[in-house]
C-alpha cells in the first residue's frame, strides 16, 4: 500500500497549493540525479500576479514540500492574526497588481504600434521623394 498512500499524499498536496494558488510542476532546474523532486509554480499569471508565471516558487522532495506549505499557510494565518492582512487586501492588492501589469503591456503595445507606423511613415515619404 505505500504506493497508494503515496498518491494520496500527493493528491492533499496538490489540494493544498491549488488553495494558496499554486499548482505542482516539474522542475525545470534542479538536481537531474533525483528523481523525486517536485516544483511550485503559480497556477495562473491572473491567480499571483506579483510572480513570473513560469517563476519556481518551491523546488524539493514532496515531504519538503509538505513543510513548506504548512509554512506558508502559518504565515498567512499569523499575519490574520495580527491584523496585518486579510484575504480582503491580499484579493485587493493582486487585482491592483494585476491591473498594472495590464496596463504596462497596454502601453508597450501601442510604443510598439506607433514605432511601426512611424518606421512607415518615414519608407513612405522616403520613397516618394525618390519617385519625383
């Protein structure tokens, strides 16, 4: 039965980042030799959108990985208790993040738009003064 144990913990694991908004990957740097490693990631860019989406939060064995989301679930309920935060501002701050990330790849977009048109602009006024 270890093998079904082991995939019932890995099943609780998975369970538990999803909650905190991470999701279980492979981890893309790390010790190759071992096999038994296991990677965080943010589930979405819109679920944590202050990391990466590619961005390993966590690379290490599943019991490592076990005590660090314990960890991180005592930090959040730690910081509860003093009144530090709340889900409330933890939703409001990333929304508030996740609005000026937008906003910066809006920006650039239209930097890049405009450049092209400005590129085109100059080949076309280039090109008629070659004409006459």
């Amino acid at each position: 039965m270890t093998g079904y144990h082991a995939v019932l913990k890995i099943r609780r694991l998975e369970e538990q980042a999803q909650a905190l908004g991470f999701m279980l990957a492979h981890p893309k740097h790390g010790n190759s030799h071992n096999q038994d490693m296991v990677a965080l990631r943010p589930r979405d860019e819109h679920c944590l959108p202050i990391y990466s989406r590619d961005a390993e939060m966590f690379v290490g064995t599943l019991d490592q990985l076990e005590v660090w989301l314990r960890g991180l679930a005592w930090a959040r309920d730690y910081d509860r208790m003093l009144r530090m935060t709340d889900d409330k501002r933890r939703a409001r701050f990333e929304q508030r993040e996740s609005d000026r990330l937008a906003d910066m790849r809006r920006r650039e977009e239209q930097q890049r738009m405009l450049a092209v048109l400005k590129a085109s602009d100059t080949e076309n006024s280039a090109s008629k003064k070659l004409g006459q």
